[in-house]
C-alpha cells in the first residue's frame, strides 16, 4: 500500500452553476431552478510512487478540477481521496505574499501556508533566496519587487518545499528568459528525482518528452489511461476530428 | 507549553505567523501605529461624552464611555474586517491546501492584542488616578475571554456564509450599527426602566459589557439571569459558527 502516492475512488464533482452571485435574501424569497453541472463523474485512478503522469483532454473537461481535488484545495462531491505524502503545486505562486512585510517575512509565511516547518525554513532560507536570485531585495518591503521577482520567490519556496508529489497546471514555463531556464532545470531536476508529478498541459511535446503515462479526460471522466503512445492519437484526432 | 500533537501545534504556529503578519503590516504603513490604537477610542470619548453628558448622567462619564468604547472599537472591526476575509484572500485559499479558519481568527487574534495594549492604558489611567477597584478588576479576564470566544463564533459564521451569499456583510455592517446603540456603550442598564431591561437579555453582548464597566469601575449591577441567558446565547453562537464553518470550509473555493 506505501508504494501508491495517489489513490482515486469514485471521484465525481458537482457544481452549482448561478448566473448571478447568489444573495441570501434571493434563497429565501425565490426558488429559482439551479443548474447542476457535474465537472468530474466518477473518476478512478491509482498513482504509484514516482509515476510521471499526464493529462491531456480539452478545455472544460476537469483536469483542473482533478488537480485541484487532489491538492486538497477543494473537496470531491462523492468519492475519496488518498495522496501519501507532501503535496504542492505550482499554481498561485504568489498568492499570499504581504506587500508591507518584507522578503524574509514573506518566506515564512508562505512556507508555512504550504506546508513546511519553521526549522525546514531556517534551513533552506539561504538557498531559497540564491534561487530566487532577490539579492539585497530580501530585507525590503515585497511592494518594491518587480511581478518577476515575486513570481521567481513563489517558485522559489514552493519548488524547495521538497514535496513527494509536484502538481503542474500549465504554469511550466514562468519569469523572463534566463529564469525559465532554471525553473525548467528544477522541473527536470524533479523529473529525475523519482518523485510522483501530475502535469496539465497543452504543450503535448512536454507530455511526451517527461511523462510515462497519460490520461485523457472526456466531459468529466476517463476517456482512456495508458502510456504516452496516446499523446500521438490525441494529436491525430486532433488534427483530423 | 508542551503540545503532544503535532497537527495542533503546526495550527497554533501558523496562527501565530499570520497574527504577526496582521500586526506587523498594520505598523509598517502607520508611522504611529500604536499611537492610533489608544487615540482613536480617545477621540471618539470626548466627542460622545461630549454631547452624551448633557443627556446621561453617569459619575464620570468620560472614563465609563472609553472602557465601553474599547471593547467595541473590538468587536466592530474585528466583526467588518473578517466577514469578507475568506472573499479577500481568494488567491491564497486557491494556492494551497491549509487551515482556512486561521485567516478570520488572526485578524481577531491581531485586533485583541491591540485591545489589550489598549486596555493596558486605562488600567495604568486608573492606578495613577487610584481609582482602581480591587478585587473587581480580575473580573476583565474572564470578560476578555468571553468577548474573544463570541467573536471568533460569530467572525466564522459571518465569514463562511459571506462565501456564498455576498449581501451577508451588508447585514453585518446594519447590525453593527444597531448594536451600537442596542449595548449598554453610551449608558448602563440601571438607566433604562426595569420593564425593559428584560428585552437586554437578547443581546449576548449586553452582560459583556456591563462586565467590562463592573471591572474597570465598579459602576453598574450584574443581573445573574441576563448573564446566563447571554452566556447560552454565545455558545449557540459559537456552535452554529463552527457547525456551519465545517460544512462549508471544505467548498469555499467553488465560490470564489
């Protein structure tokens, strides 16, 4: 059982589809029909301990909802989930930081809010601010960093979060040239390191290139699970619908 | 303190970095950050005492409107800050899985510590002015508890039903103001008929407040059955609060 990271049983998603924000006041007095829009119905998949996995389909048709389930930012419908260890992703990088506190403030905060402990912090401090490359910019205030700067110390703290499984959605490529560079290097990096990813994208190269199984997902549910000969199918039918 | 339980103590050291973050960053854009904690109640004092003292008589008046208006100043930026927190902070609750109630309750946890500054004052006021009441006084502890518990309880329901119904804050904000007037702040219950006294026991914040000015002043008389009644209503409070946050918590992210 400790070699399955990811385990999904019967996952489906249920979202309520409102036209306007919803009010109280319109809960009580009208019983307007709601629609219903079921975003995954019933998923079911196991991940082994460092399995690269892609998933591929079009848009709309849940991936993000399935990566967003299994990072635990929001929760299934019916169904459980079970991930075995430390799970992170790229999204939001700089989500949560402060503009008034500074650099080094920051990274506390944010490795927290990510899971990490505040002697973890204390450790990697010094390599989280080299790769982030913010030099004398730590000790002040994040309003003063460029949006490239903040992006890169999002990066940063999460990718040195050492998580056992790396969520990636689209956001593979990221800050200007010389920095997309290294974060596609410590993306590799993981690549190698036996750890379990799951990557949504449309960049098919990238599947085929990095990852050894794919899924395709249809309208919510597992249209196929194989390896990564389906990237060439999906693109074939892609190209001739 | 020693925490066997390491899920608890990761909660208690989060909540504490973002109370420190609350408290810091409210420093760093105000040169005299402290200064405004212990003027802004100031001023509200003279004005209302001002006007008010032609109308209530209550031996010194100004002193008992500033122990009232501090728990207030509290409750009522505690309860319109956190309400639209869980909305605010959209991208973070969408970054990463954590404790999500930590957001309302650092900004409680932030304001509290401003009110104890606070709080610090006027004890230091009434020690200078040997006005202290002696044993009275270590009633504000017990008082300080209670007014921290109803306004996490409330901060959670409020903030996690805001989530999905937005016009949640423009009740919040009504509220606020007939609570204002609905809570003996400006007056104290010896003042109002005893006919209507009865209708106080509805507001759960009526015995904290009369606690506050019992503490501080000895001025005012506690009503024991007010007390409990107050005391249930809080805990249906901070039950429903829970209740509710634990339900909805899980799917906040659906609505933002």
């Amino acid at each position: 059982m400790d070699k399955i990271a990811i385990q999904l049983t019967n996952i489906s998603k249920k979202y309520v589809v409102h036209h306007e924000r919803p009010t109280l006041i319109d809960n009580i007095f009208s019983k307007k029909n709601k629609g219903e829009f079921w975003a995954l119905r019933n998923v079911n998949f196991r991940i082994p301990k460092g399995e690269k996995v892609g998933i591929i389909g079009p848009n709309g048709s849940g991936k993000t909802t399935l990566l967003k389930i299994i990072a635990g930012i929001t929760t299934p419908t019916t169904g459980s989930v079970i991930t075995n260890g430390k799970c992170v992703s790229l999204i939001e990088l700089e989500a949560g930081f402060h503009p008034d506190l500074t650099g080094e403030e920051n990274i506390y905060l944010n490795g927290l809010l990510i899971g990490m402990t505040t002697n973890e912090i204390k450790a990697k401090l010094k390599r989280i601010i080299d790769f982030a490359d913010i030099g004398e910019f730590i000790d002040t205030p994040m309003y003063t960093y460029s949006s490239g700067m903040k992006l890169r110390l999002g990066f940063s703290i999460t990718v040195h979060s050492d998580p056992e499984i790396l969520i990636l959605d689209e956001g593979i490529g990221i800050g200007d040239r010389d920095f997309q560079k290294k974060s596609q290097d410590k993306i590799q990096e993981f690549f190698k390191k036996g750890k379990t990813i799951l990557v949504v994208t449309h960049w098919l190269d990238f599947i085929e290139r990095n990852c050894n199984r794919v899924i395709v997902m249809k309208k919510g549910r597992i249209a196929q699970d194989g390896s990564k000969s389906l990237v060439a199918q999906y693109r074939k039918r892609l190209l001739h619908p | 303190m020693h925490i066997r339980s390491p899920a608890v103590k990761f909660y208690l050291v989060f909540l504490w970095a973002m109370t420190e973050k609350e408290i810091k960053a409210r420093y760093k854009k105000a040169v005299f950050g402290f200064l405004w904690v212990i003027l802004n109640p100031l001023l509200q004092m003279l004005i209302i005492g001002f006007i008010f003292s032609f109308f209530i008589k209550i031996p010194n008046y100004f002193v008992f409107l500033f122990t009232g208006l501090l728990p207030w100043g509290f409750v009522s930026l505690s309860l319109s800050k956190t309400t639209p927190s869980f909305v605010y902070e959209r991208t973070l609750l969408q970054k990463a899985k954590f404790h999500k109630s930590t957001i309302p309750i650092s900004i409680i946890l932030s304001n509290f510590f401003h009110l104890l500054v606070s709080l610090g004052f006027l004890i230091l006021f009434l020690v200078v002015a040997g006005k202290l009441p002696f044993p009275h006084i270590l009633l504000i502890i017990p008082t300080l508890i209670w007014l921290l518990a109803f306004t996490i309880g409330f901060s959670l329901l409020s903030s996690s039903l805001q989530v999905k119904f937005r016009d949640i804050n423009f009740f919040v904000q009504s509220l606020l103001m007939l609570l204002f007037y609905a809570t003996p702040i400006l007056y104290n219950l010896t003042l109002i008929p005893p006919d209507l006294r009865q209708a106080f026991a509805l507001n759960p914040l009526t015995s904290i407040f009369e606690l506050f000015h019992f503490a501080t002043l000895s001025q005012g008389t506690i009503n024991v059955q007010t007390l409990i009644v107050n005391a249930l209503m809080t805990f249906a409070i901070i039950a429903l609060g829970i209740l509710i946050y634990n339900r909805e918590s899980k799917n906040f992210v659906d609505w933002l």
